[in-house]
C-alpha cells in the first residue's frame, strides 16, 4: 500500500510540476516551455532582413552558378543582329500547324498583343487609335508577310525596336503557340496550304511493299 501510495504522489507532483512549466510564461500568447522546440518549429527569417548565416548577410541568394531552374530551356542564340538572321535559320515551330493550335494561339495573342498589333494584325491596337503609339507594321506588310518563325521567336524572346521583351510573360511553348496564329495573320491562306498532303504524308500512307522497294532502291544508289 504503501509503494502504491508513493507511486501515486510522484506521479500527482509530475503533472504538478508539468503544469507549473507550461503556464509559467505571463505572455498569454507564449505556449510556455516547449521541449525541443528546433525539432519541430523552425525559426523563420524575415524577407531581406538577413541572414547571419552567410558572409555577406544577403538573404535572397542567386541561383549557384552553371545550374539551369526546373522547367526553364536556355535560349543560346544572341541579342544581335547576327542572332536575329541566325534565329531565322536555326529555329523551327515545333508545332504542328493546325486549328487547335491556331485556337490556342489567338487566346495568348488576345490577351499580349493585340493591343498594339490589332485584332488582324494591321498595327492598328487600342495603344495606337487610342493611346497615339507609334503603330507596328502589319503582319501582311512587305516587311513581316515573309518574316521567318525563328525571327518572330526571336523578337518576342529579346524585343526590337519599340516592342520589348515578352519573355517574362510567354514561356517558349506560348511564344510558338502564338506564332502559328501570327503565321494567319500573316497570310490567310496558310491554313489551306498546311491542309494539302505532302510527300512526307503519301511515304507514311505507302503500302509495306512500296515501302520496301523505295527503301531498296535508296540503298542501292
């Protein structure tokens, strides 16, 4: 009875004395005296206020040199003249050209260019009727009729002239998008022209035996 009754008041002066920690704290806001607390409540830092772990107390840190983020394509090509021909050499929509895709493209250029180049493309967007800005040339112009893919990537990627860099807005998948939409502004009748087979397409619907004469004749030249 009586290691029972010892038991008991080690156990009652425990909670007393566990009691007594936690609400020893007079800030009612404290949640007392918390064990281990670093296991479980990391200390937070407020922004650009430093950080004393580093030797130049900078916070916000640039990205370690030679690492490319997630989800990011580096574009290598220059912003020169030179890398503006380049572009329109090297550099090929890798999307097909088609209703979808031209449906996807005219929702990012309603929503980024149309406001200076127009609903048709004819440089004549609300920042110029309204706003007295200089107007971009038509997309159907002598200047821009014929004007490369690569070309277009380019300039939404850096800019030129009085348009600036919409590359913090499009990523490379919208850039193109929106070029395929362009491309029918450009030209109607491009659509028309994306719809006819090609000998590309009259090879894939060959017959198997057609197929292997073609592939034989090649090797034997």
């Amino acid at each position: 009875m009586r290691i029972f009754s010892r038991n008991n008041v080690s156990k009652a002066f425990a909670l007393s004395m566990c009691a007594y920690l936690i609400s020893c704290s007079p800030d009612p806001s404290s949640p007392g005296v918390e064990y281990m607390p670093d296991m479980y409540r990391s200390p937070a830092l407020e922004p650009y206020s430093g950080n004393s772990n580093y030797a130049d107390s900078m916070e916000a840190r640039l990205p370690v040199a030679g690492t490319i983020p997630q989800g990011y394509l580096p574009y290598g090509i220059p912003n020169s003249n030179d890398g503006y021909e380049m572009a329109g050499t090297l550099l090929k929509d890798p999307y097909p050209l088609n209703d979808a895709m031209v449906a996807e493209g005219k929702v990012i250029y309603s929503k980024f260019c149309i406001h200076c180049h127009g609903e048709k493309g004819m440089g004549d967007g609300a920042t110029v009727t309204a706003g007295g800005h200089p107007p971009p040339p038509a997309y159907n112009s002598a200047a821009l009729i014929n004007l490369p893919e690569g070309k277009m990537f380019h300039t939404i990627t850096y800019g030129k002239n009085l348009m600036g860099s919409h590359a913090s807005q499009l990523n490379v998948e919208e850039r193109w998008k929106v070029i395929r939409y362009v491309q029918t502004l450009q030209n109607p009748d491009v659509m028309k022209a994306a719809d006819q087979p090609t000998e590309e397409m009259n090879a894939e619907e060959a017959t198997p035996a057609e197929t292997a004469s073609v592939e034989e004749t090649a090797l034997n030249h």
